[in-house]
C-alpha cells in the first residue's frame, strides 16, 4: 500500500490550548498567485460547555477551536484550502471532512489514508472542494468516544453564486447521554449499545445547547441546513403548519420536492438542506418535533414568529433548485454487494456472528457484534484491511446494500458520493445523491457510482457504535 504521510508533522514547544478558529494570513501557494489558498488552523483540546443551556452546570467536553460543536468553516467551491490540525488531547486523533469528494492521503482514517496525529503534533490536509453544499468534519479516531465528547462541526462549501432566500441557516444536531449533573455519563462502548440501536442520549441540542425558540419573520425565505451529528440517534422532523421543500441531500442538489409525509428523516452523519417560506401570522408559534421513535416523539424547538408585519405578502419568486455539481455520471456498471450482518435478534441472541474473523476492540466489553459479508472490521480503520471488492479507475459500480439485521443502518462511503436508485425494488425519486444511505431493517438499496477516485476507502455505518464493533469494510480503487 502507497500513503503519502508528508503532511503529518511534529510542533516542538507545541503549547496546548483552547483557542477558537482563527484564519492565519494567506500564505501563496507554490505554483499559484497569492492568497489563491484558504488558510484554517484548528486546535482540538478539551474544554467545557454549558450543553443543557446558557444557565445550566458546565459540561466537560473535547471541543475543535475551544467551541461545541466546532466553528463552521466556510469553503469556496473549486477554490484550494489548508486546514492546520493542531491535537492538544491526551490521545490520537484525525479529522475526516465528511462528504468532500477529496485525495485518499487527506480522507482521515488513522493507519489506512493518514498516520494518527499524536498528542503534540499537527497534521496539514490540503484539498480542493469540488463540490458545493453542507458538509462536517469529525473525528475518525478513537470515534465513538471522540464524537460523543462532543468533537463535530460543520464545513459549507458556498456555490459561486448566492441562492436567493433571505437568511441562510444551520442546527447541527447533537445527541448527549448527560446523568443528573450535566456530566457525560459512563458507558461509551457498552455491549448492549453495540449490538442493539447504539448510544442514544436524553439531550438533544441545536448548535451546542439545548434550543429555544428559532426567531422568524412572517414572508422571509429561510434555507435551513440541518446536519445530524448525533452517535445514533435517528430523527424524523416535522415542521407543524408548514411545509418545507428539500433541495438537496448530503451537500448534493435534488430535485426540489416536500418529503413524504412532511416528516425529514436525519441520521447520523445526513444532512438535508430545506427551503421554508415563513407563512405563518406574525406572533404565531409553531412546534418542531421529531417523531421518529414509536411512542417517543418530542418537540425539538419551535419557530417564533415575531411581531412585525410580513416581509412579503407572496411566497419569493424564484427558483427553489440549486446548481448542479461535477458529479460524474453512472455508466454500465460492475456489480458489487454487501450484506449487512449481526446484531441482536428476537431471544437476546446476535444474528450471524459466530465464526467470524472478528478483531475484538478494546472498550466493547467483548468482540464484533456487526459483520459485512461475514467480515467484521472493527475500530476506526488501520494498516493492511483487506478490500472488500477493487475497482478500476473510471469503472461505474452498481452497489448493493442489503440489511439483513433488526435495526437501522445509515452506511457511509468516503471518497465518493452515490446515486441511489432504488428501495425494495423501487425506483427512488427527486435524482438523489448521497454519501450516508440509511437502511431499514431488511432494506435493499441500489445505488451507483464512478470509481474516478484511487486509494482506499472506507464503508461503514456511521452508527458510531456499529462501526466500531464491526460493520465497516474497505474497497479499493487503482
């Protein structure tokens, strides 16, 4: 295997800190004009935040630049960025810049795409955005524990020109397991969440604290960017008495269309950015709840219209779609499976496991309960995995991904993004693209995409616990 590991390099007398964000000068590239490049420098390092809200105790929590969730970068389409990681943990890190169709060197798997970045030391990722839309970035070290301690944050590679709404908004969703006071409760990689939904939590936030009332005004067009970077937790939105249109699905442009039943469903890793035109009265208040658990529906937030008179008195009059980007069309295709393996079943049992090459993983309080093609693979990824499958440069594959356990999967694939084309047999509407494909129990999904993008890459759920005790496998492309 060839990884290029130039750009990991150690800082002597590296002083550990929480300090926001912050753009250094731009620095000219080698072979460019000055400040064609966009200069970023986070530092990882614990901190602490007011999760359950701005009066609440202080949550001990690893924070990127100091903040939870992390600061949102915004990128340029097509234009060149260096993003300066400094690690001032106790322990290793990466970055992965979830959904950026970017070089297999700067993807931020420890061990496969990059060496881990050591507690002291920075790492260097340098890549070029070819695509606009809403992305993140998170952790792919040690993820389970990382991202539950609160490491995420979201990257917005802005189109080149500005989509006519009147105000551009993000919720990051997070998912905490708190105990009584505020702290992060034990039992990260516990058994039963690994063989069953995963860690899901008590509190949920928008953008790093517990939400209040989201201020609107009567007649504004809203996009809303909603990213889900929660360790498990599903949701299924409701916006009540209006109707928001999505526009795109995990930072690709979809045909503009309402969701099936006004319900949009998010899981880990998804984003789904919406239109909404702000209809109701001026003073009105209209609930937002996820619904997506039997039985468990809550009200997430509410929008708060305000009292002064309507923006407008019609809906704006413009266009809802959004430029397409440079995704390379499916052509006849290698066919290619994976089948989805394991878990708890009726009886308290895990389906499928025995006789596995499970790996065991430290902090699971036992081994693989997860398996793709009766291989588990378990952790965050590591020299010498064996491909699943190799594709040549340029091949279209035709994916399919079948679910055969009892629970929900939404699987991820690095380097790339897919067409999905259809669910159990039917086609899928609305031209979608997608890097995270959520799987419902016994869900056959077909979906496809160019292999124009060589190194090797990961596929797993993005259930954080899931990945970790074994549904994840590698494919390379030469």
């Amino acid at each position: 295997m060839s990884t290029d590991f130039s750009h990991l390099m150690s800082r002597r007398g590296f002083v550990l800190a929480v300090a926001g964000a912050a753009a250094s000068p731009l620095l000219p590239p080698a072979r460019s004009r000055a400040s064609a490049i966009d200069e970023r420098r986070i530092t990882v390092a614990p901190g602490r935040a007011r999760i359950s809200g701005p009066d609440g105790p202080q949550t001990p929590v690893w924070a990127y630049g100091g903040t939870v969730p992390g600061p949102t970068l915004h990128l340029r389409q097509g234009e060149p960025a260096r993003i300066t990681v400094e690690n001032g943990l106790d322990e290793d890190t990466t970055v992965h810049w979830h959904g950026i169709r970017l070089q297999n060197a700067m993807d931020g798997v420890p061990g496969l795409t990059q060496p881990p970045i050591k507690s002291g030391e920075s790492f260097v990722y340098e890549f070029t955005p070819p695509d606009a839309g809403t992305f993140w970035y998170h952790p792919h070290a040690d993820s389970l524990v990382q991202l539950g301690r609160g490491l995420a944050g979201a990257l917005i590679v802005e189109e080149a020109e500005p989509v006519a709404v009147d105000r551009d908004l993000l919720w990051l969703l997070q998912d905490w397991r708190l105990a009584a006071d505020a702290q992060i409760a034990p039992g990260l990689g516990s058994a039963m969440d690994a063989a069953m939904s995963g860690r899901v939590g008590n509190v949920i936030t928008i953008n790093g604290t517990v939400p209040a009332d989201q201020g609107v005004r009567a007649g504004e067009r809203v996009r809303l960017r909603l990213a889900n970077a929660s360790l498990a937790r599903m949701m299924a939105l409701r916006f009540e008495g209006h109707r928001p249109v999505v526009v795109a699905i995990d930072g690709q442009p979809c045909e503009p269309h309402e969701p099936d039943g006004g319900r949009l469903v998010l899981a880990p890793a998804m984003r789904i950015d919406v239109v909404i035109d702000m209809q109701g009265d001026p003073g009105s208040h209209h609930q937002v709840i996820d619904d997506f658990y039997d039985g468990l529906a809550y009200t997430l937030t509410a929008l708060a219209y305000d009292n002064a008179p309507p923006l407008r008195t019609h809906s704006l009059d413009a266009p809802l779609g959004l430029p397409h980007n440079p995704l390379p069309q499916p052509d006849i295709a290698e066919r290619q499976e994976i089948v989805l393996q394991g878990g708890m079943m009726g009886g308290g049992k895990l389906a499928g496991v025995g006789g596995m090459m499970g790996m065991g993983m430290m902090g699971m309080n036992g081994g693989a309960a997860w398996a793709i093609n009766g291989m588990s693979m378990t952790g965050d990824g590591h020299e010498g995995m064996t491909p699943q499958f190799t594709l040549k440069r340029g091949v279209t594959c035709h994916l399919t991904m079948r679910n055969v356990t009892a629970w929900w999967h939404p699987m991820h694939v690095h380097g790339f993004s897919l067409s999905v084309i259809s669910r159990n047999g039917a086609p899928m509407p609305h031209r979608q693209w997608q890097d995270t494909v959520l799987l419902a129990p016994k869900d056959v999904i077909e979906c496809a995409f160019v292999a124009d993008n060589p190194g090797l890459w990961m596929l797993h759920c993005h259930v954080a616990d899931h990945q970790m005790a074994g549904l994840m496998t590698v494919f390379r492309v030469t």
